[in-house]
C-alpha cells in the first residue's frame, strides 16, 4: 500500500460573496465553474479543484511571516519566462491587481496577483519536472 501523499486535491479559498468571487475566478482566470451556492463555489482550475468559501470580512487565505511580510500561501506554475510574461499583460489586460515581474535568487521568474478579495497568489515560471513529463 502506498502511504505518500500524492497530491493536493482540493484548495479552500475564503471569499466575502461567492456569487461575485466566482464570476471574478471564471471571468479574470478562466476557471471553470463546476458548482455554486450561497456558502460555497466549486471551480476547476490549474488541474486542481478550488473550493470558494462563504467567509468573514476581509479573512484572507495570506498569511503574515516572521518579519511583517503578507504572504501568499500558493504559487501557480507556469511553462517558461515567456508564458509567465504573457499571463502577467494577460491578467493587467484584464484589470486584475498584478505586482511586478521579479527575479528572487532562483532559477526562473515570479509575480504576485490578487483576487477581488486580497486573496495573494504566486506564479513562477517554472513548471515541475514530473508535471511536464506527466502532460507530454
């Protein structure tokens, strides 16, 4: 029997109104809606189930580090620098708050993007290894 973990399912996403936030996810990132109701949305996006949920004002899935930072607590992965480049003007291009391109001391690129909520996210430009060879 194997006991590993193999991989994550399913992420919760806090939202102030899923109505409105699932709009944002289909329209901004091109999730698919799979469900919705009043306390939660259920979309498909980057290979993965994301569960919008019904939360208190202004709760944020981010997080604080030892040093004041706000943090994100998910990086997606895109193919390449020139992917990543592309859906950074893609996200500006459709009005979603996008920081600056950035090197930071490893191989490839990120940025950092927020939904309507100040929900953080990270993208990378590189994609994993096992990822790439399990899509070829």
């Amino acid at each position: 029997m194997n006991t590993r973990l193999l991989r994550v399912g399913t992420t919760y996403i806090p939202v102030s109104n899923v109505e409105r936030a699932s709009q944002w996810y289909v329209e901004k990132l091109d999730a698919q809606l799979n469900y919705e109701d009043e306390d939660k949305a259920i979309l498909n996006l980057a290979d993965q189930s994301f569960f919008l949920v019904k939360a208190k004002e202004k709760e944020t899935a981010n997080f604080f580090d030892a040093y004041g930072n706000e943090r994100f607590s998910l990086t997606f992965e895109v193919d390449g620098e020139q992917a990543l480049k592309l859906l950074h003007e893609d996200l500006l291009e459709r009005d979603v708050k996008v920081g600056e391109i950035e090197k930071r001391g490893h191989a490839g690129i990120n940025f950092v993007f927020s939904d309507m909520d100040g929900n953080r996210f990270d993208v990378w430009s590189e994609l994993s290894p096992s990822f790439k060879k399990k899509n070829q």
